[in-house]
C-alpha cells in the first residue's frame, strides 16, 4: 500500500469521526494498531541502544557527546563513526515516533 492510499484512509477515518461517527469496534481496532505499532518500536529502541552502548563503551564516550561533536566536524569520517552516527539517527526517529504514536506533544 503506497503512502497516498495510506493517507487517503486515514483522512476519510477523521472525516467520519469529526462528523460524529462512533464505533467500538473501529476505536478498539485502531487502538490496537497504535499498541502494536508502539511495542514494535520500543523493542527496536532496545536493540539500538545496545548497538549504541557497545560504541559508548569502545570509545568511552556517550552517544549525545558522539552526536554533537560528529555533527560538529570534530570526528574523523570512519566506517565505524558512520555507523554510530546512523544508530543515533535511528534512535531519534525511532523516539519522534514514539512521542507521537503516544500522544506526546514533539515540538517541546
């Protein structure tokens, strides 16, 4: 399913329930969609962090102090920089997902 089918669905979805429509059985379905959607998310935060965590240790530095200062230019372009970099990259998307799957304002 494309991205616009997708988005289509779901503006019809907000449609109806902006026009008064209630379902129990459509709330209770997409509540479990988000619930899935969350717990497949979290259990990817783990196993990023423990990526991260083996590079925190190898290199005796955090990952945010990583962050900033690969982002920053203070960090040689290495194979295995890249690849720490991109599991920060992860993680952030991962979290953003999180705090809107869950209702949290991520502008804060």
């Amino acid at each position: 399913m494309t991205a616009s089918i997708s988005l289509y669905n779901l503006e019809r979805l907000k449609q109806l329930y902006v026009a008064g429509f209630q379902d129990t059985f459509l709330d209770n379905a997409l509540r479990k969609i988000i619930d899935h959607q969350i717990a497949r998310d979290e259990a990817d935060l783990q196993r990023i962090d423990k990526e991260l965590s083996q590079f925190e240790q190898q290199h005796n530095l955090t990952s945010d102090e990583f962050w900033v200062r690969f982002q920053a230019g203070e960090m040689a372009d290495t194979v295995d920089f890249m690849e720490w970099n991109t599991f920060c990259k992860m993680r952030q998307r991962i979290i953003t997902r999180l705090q809107i799957l869950q209702g949290e304002n991520v502008d804060e």
